[in-house]
C-alpha cells in the first residue's frame, strides 16, 4: 500500500480564501520560510486512504482478542457518549467547586463504588494506569514507613508477578527479592518465610496470579506479613475474576491498584488513556495524593489536606473521561458485576478443559479469568515454536493469546477470554488451536514460516522498539 505521500497529486480536498491572512503579529522568526511539503489529495482519496489503513489494523472489533493478562474485552460504545458528553469535556479543571458538583458527584460516587468493590476505605483516582498506580502505592508504602519512623529496604515479589511490580517497585527505591512459586503454581509460602526479614516493606502480589490461579494460602500469607510488620500490595489490574465474590480486603490487602481500562469499560491496547486508581486501608488515607473528592452531604469538594500526601502524580484529577466511563459501566452492570466474573472464569475454564489435551498444560488446576498453556510440545517434537503458534493465529482472523509471559513457564501461551465472548466464538477457537496442533505434526513448515495473509510479515520486534523508523522521507519537503 502506497503512502499518503505517494499518493499526492495535487488535488486540493479543501478551498482556502483568496485572502492572505494578516501575520503580522507573528515574530519572523516563527514564519515558515518553505512550503510544509505536506501531501495533496482530495477528500474521497483522503477517506479511502485511511479507510484502508484502518482495516489493517486488529481490533476487538474485528475478532477473538485472548491476551491474557490484559482483558480485552467488548466495552459498551455507549460509555465513549457519555464520557464526550460536552458538559464534562469542556469543563476546566480549575474552575471552582461550586461549577462542578456533577463531575465532583460522579468522581466521588465512582470512589465509593471501587471502595464497595475492593473492600477499601479510601482512593485516588489520579494515577494514569495501571503501573503508575502501581508507583503510587508503593510510594504510599514508602511514606508509611517513614512516618513511623522503620527503615524497610526490601520489597517481595512473586517470580510470577507481572513485569511493572519489580519496576515499580525499584523506581521507588526499593530492593526486590524474589519469592519462588511451588508446584501448584502459587507462592511457596516456606519460602516466604525465609525471606521475612525486618527490612521488608511489603510483598506484591496479583491474585488470581498470572498463572490465573487463586492463591489458596493468601490469608496465611497476609497473616505473615503483618505479624512481621509489612504491608501487602494487591495488583488488581484484571479484577474481573473475582468482583463480587471476594476482595483484597477480605484477603488482607493494603494496597490495590485497579486498571479501570483493562476491568471497567475503557478499550485499551492502542495506547490510549487509562486510570489505575489506587485504593488503601484507612491506615493509609492520609498518604494518598490530593485531591480526593469529599461530601459534606451537601456539597462535593475537592479535599487536598491529607497529612502525609506523598504530592501529586498527574495534573489535576487524572483521566477524568475514563472515569465517566468505569461509572457509567458499573451503574449499567449493577449486581451483574458479579456475574461478568462468573462469566470471565467460565469461559477461560471452559477453554483450558478443551485445549489441555492437544497443548501441554502446565499448572493443571482450576483457573480464573485466565490459563497458561505450553508449546512445549510442539517445540520438542515438531520444531514448532511458541512464536510460530502466535503467528499462525493471526492467519486465522484471532489476535495471537499472550506469550512467553509469565516467565516461569516455557513456551507460555497465556489465553484469556475475557467474560465478553459467547460459546460460538470460543468453539472456533478451540477448532483453530486444535487446528493448528494437528498442523504442527503434519505440516511444521506452514507454521514456521506464518503469517501468510496479513499486511507485514515477521517484523524485528526488538529493532522496532529500539529504532522506530517512523518518519516518511518522501522528497516532496523542499
Ligand atoms: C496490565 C497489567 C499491569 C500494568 O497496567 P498498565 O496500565 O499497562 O500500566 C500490571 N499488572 C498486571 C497484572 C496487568 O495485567
């Protein structure tokens, strides 16, 4: 496909009027001294050309997204509506309370709502996502400390745990020790206790784990971990295995991070904004970044007194057209909030029953929202990787599950259904997975050497990353 820039012939898709604009009040300086030798072509052409690049892209629009560990759900469109409402986008974050009690309103209600779900007693909307709120809460954890005066250096973390805890974790100073995971694919809890040092701050920890597997001994865990005066942090980015059946409270939490983009309505994977809002005990209210929003059963407002703030995060109050959404998403579910878990977990057990046979897995328990299987077999016996799986899924109109993660698994093909997804959709995948099992024996090459039907074929992932090539060079700039 040939770019924009090629495609320039000319054509103006817009009339401008005769009349120069008067400049003058622009210093000399800042007058382009060349045409912008930006492409010409007209607006049908224009349409068609980003129409068409549009249609390369993959979206939960257009087929099954199985990444696990980053919920790729269907998010009702009619939240992005609401969150463009014209009342709240051209409301200016400093206007004065009184102006704003209705996006005050929906900002406190949201923090009660997550305080109800996470067993929590107060929150900070403003963190950006899920990693930031990650950063918060340690930064939380930190300030706790020092207000009491400890000296804690250290930081656990399960060799399961996603990639942002440890960065997290070390961005705020701490020194991470790994905790190993036992054979059913939880945190070996003797080896826990060898680590419980009076140096430990807190342990971090996702549960369900990023195995999906509920960690059975957590109120041992948390028992562990106070009586040696350290914290826990609960990474709830996917929160959907487990809303309304239990909470990180109930398991002895402190801290909880939730990715509103990834649980609550807003579609991400494009980069776009998120929030991880970042709930603590009453314990720790007073550390959270200002402001958080109060009501003095009159009037919301915006309250910034906290003794011990660890300062802001992010201007303001964060992505605040987020938030409209993940409010608009919980008051639309209601009690159904519970059932999007139930859903959640069906579908990834019902996935894992039929793939267990034709792929190695691993950890064989009952899992949550999510499962991790292995090429393992497929690597050993037909030459077939992990990689070439995931490539040829994409031939097959599904966005490839998320692999080689968590690392503790070889070959790791970590699928996660999401609740949105009905049997049909699921069965098909199944008939694709197994497909492509049976192909690793009888036809390894057409595997290895897939994609064969999408746009670009094996891209140098680390070269992308470490040298984005992103500028056209068309020789139309003068
Ligand atoms: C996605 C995810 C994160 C990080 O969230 P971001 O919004 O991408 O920063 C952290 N932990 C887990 C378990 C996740 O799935």
């Amino acid at each position: 496909m040939k770019t924009i820039f090629e495609k320039s012939n000319g054509v103006l898709g817009i009339t401008f009027t005769d009349e120069k604009e008067d400049l003058s009040f622009l210093d000399e300086k800042f007058l382009r001294k060349s045409e912008a030798g930006l492409p010409q072509v007209g607006e049908l052409q224009a349409m068609r050309h980003y129409k068409e690049l549009s249609d390369k892209n993959f979206c939960i629009e257009k087929g099954f997204y199985p990444l696990g560990s980053c919920t790729m759900k269907y998010n009702p469109k009619v939240n992005e509506m609401l969150a463009s409402l014209e009342g709240f986008t051209n409301l200016h974050p400093l206007c004065d309370d009184s102006d704003c009690q209705g996006a005050l309103e929906l900002m406190y209600k949201l923090q009660e709502a997550l305080k109800k779900i996470t067993g929590m007693s107060a929150v900070t909307l403003q963190p950006a996502a899920g990693a930031h709120g990650e950063l918060t809460g340690m930064m939380i954890v930190k300030k706790y400390f020092e207000v009491k005066g400890e000296k804690r250096t250290k930081v656990i973390i399960p060799d399961s745990a996603h990639g942002t805890n440890p960065a997290s974790a070390h961005l705020c100073g701490f020194d991470i020790v790994p905790v190993k995971s036992n054979d059913k694919g939880q945190v070996d809890i003797n080896a826990l206790r060898e680590l419980l040092t009076s140096d430990v701050a807190a342990i971090m920890m996702t549960n369900p784990n990023t195995l999906g597997i509920f960690e059975e001994n957590v109120l041992e865990i948390s028992k562990l971990m106070h009586e040696n005066g350290s914290l826990l942090y609960y990474d709830g980015a996917n929160l959907n295995a487990i809303m309304g059946y239990t909470n990180p409270k109930l398991m002895g939490f402190d801290v909880v991070h939730l990715n509103l983009h990834k649980t609550m309505s807003t579609p991400h994977g494009g980069g776009g904004p998120g929030a991880g809002p970042v709930c603590v005990t009453e314990e720790l209210k007073e550390m959270l970044p200002a402001p958080i929003v109060e009501f003095d059963g009159e009037k919301y407002y915006r309250y910034s007194s906290m003794k011990h703030s660890i300062g802001n995060v992010k201007g303001f109050f964060g992505n605040f057209g987020v938030m409209v959404k993940a409010y608009a998403y919980i008051l639309m579910m209601g009690k159904n909030l519970k059932e999007a878990s139930e859903n959640a977990v069906l579908n990834a057990n019902y996935l894992k029953e039929k793939l267990k046979g034709a792929y190695l897995l691993p950890f064989d328990e009952p899992c949550m929202h999510e499962f991790v299987l292995s090429g393992e077999k497929q690597h050993h016996e037909n030459g077939v990787s992990t990689l070439n799986i995931a490539k040829a899924l994409m031939d097959e109109n599904t966005h490839p599950p998320t692999v080689y993660f968590p690392l503790i698994v070889h070959e790791a093909i970590m699928i996660e259904p999401t609740e949105s997804e009905t049997k049909e959709v699921l069965d098909e995948f199944v008939d694709v997975m197994l497909k492509i099992a049976q192909e690793a024996k009888t036809n390894p090459e057409k595997l290895i050497s897939a994609p064969h039907t999408t746009p670009v074929k094996r891209l140098d992932e680390t070269l992308a990353a470490r040298r984005p090539d992103l500028c056209f060079k068309s020789g139309i700039e003068k």
